[in-house]
C-alpha cells in the first residue's frame, strides 16, 4: 500500500479499495488543470502519483457526467469529480477528507508555494480542501 493511502486510511477508517481511486480521481483533475511545469514537478517530488491517474483512468466514464468533463468548462469537472467519487460510496464529508490529505500530502511532497500554486489553479479544490 502507498504511504498516502495508509495515511488517509488511518486518519478516516476508510477502505483502501475506496480511497485509492478516490486519490486517482483527485490527483488527475489536478493534473488536467496544472500546468507542464506544475505537473512535472509533481510527478518528479511524488512518483507514485502516475500510478493513482493510472487508477483513476481505469475508473473513468463511469459517473452521472462521465467523459463530458475532459469536453466543457473546469465547473463541470470539479462536478464531475465530485460525483465520482460519490460513485464510490464516499459521502461528502469523506470526500473532504480524503481531498484535504491528498493536498496536504502533495504539499509535503511538492513544498507550499508549488502546492498553493496548483490549488489556486484548480478550480473547486479550494473549497473542499
């Protein structure tokens, strides 16, 4: 198991079969919304981040809005974020908590400054972190 996944597990009681896509659905809507250089250097301080979007793409087109959120507007993809992971069985709250380890993970990884850089980038992910 990765050490995010323990982490989020021990801290919430979630299941890992759960919060690994979870981390996936996260972590690529990060990644659609990052920059080259954002995206490099978080794939470069957190390797294993490659392995959660390999997750989240084998999950994906699976929601209300599947794969309409890679086609309009940044809203719709925190929406359809969202209800992905919904789709997995996590309330909002869980989603909450598994979001705010997740950014507080990358910021360990990536440093502030980086991680508030991609959080002001991303839409929504303020607001559920």
């Amino acid at each position: 198991m990765h050490t995010l996944v323990d982490r989020i597990t021990e801290k919430t009681g979630l299941e890992p079969s759960k919060v690994e896509p979870a981390v996936g659905v996260i972590l690529n809507f990060i990644a659609k919304n990052s920059t080259k250089e954002e995206l490099e250097a978080l794939l470069a301080a957190f390797p294993a981040a490659e392995g959660f979007l390999a997750i989240d793409e084998a999950t994906e087109n699976k929601g209300l809005f599947g794969g309409l959120a890679s086609k309009m507007n940044a809203s719709v993809g925190v929406l359809a974020a969202l209800n992905e992971m919904t789709n997995l069985g996590l309330s909002v709250q869980e989603i909450q908590d598994v979001a705010k380890e997740t950014v507080g993970y990358t910021r360990e990884r990536v440093g502030p400054e980086m991680a508030d850089e991609i959080i002001a980038r991303v839409p929504g992910l303020a607001e559920i972190t």
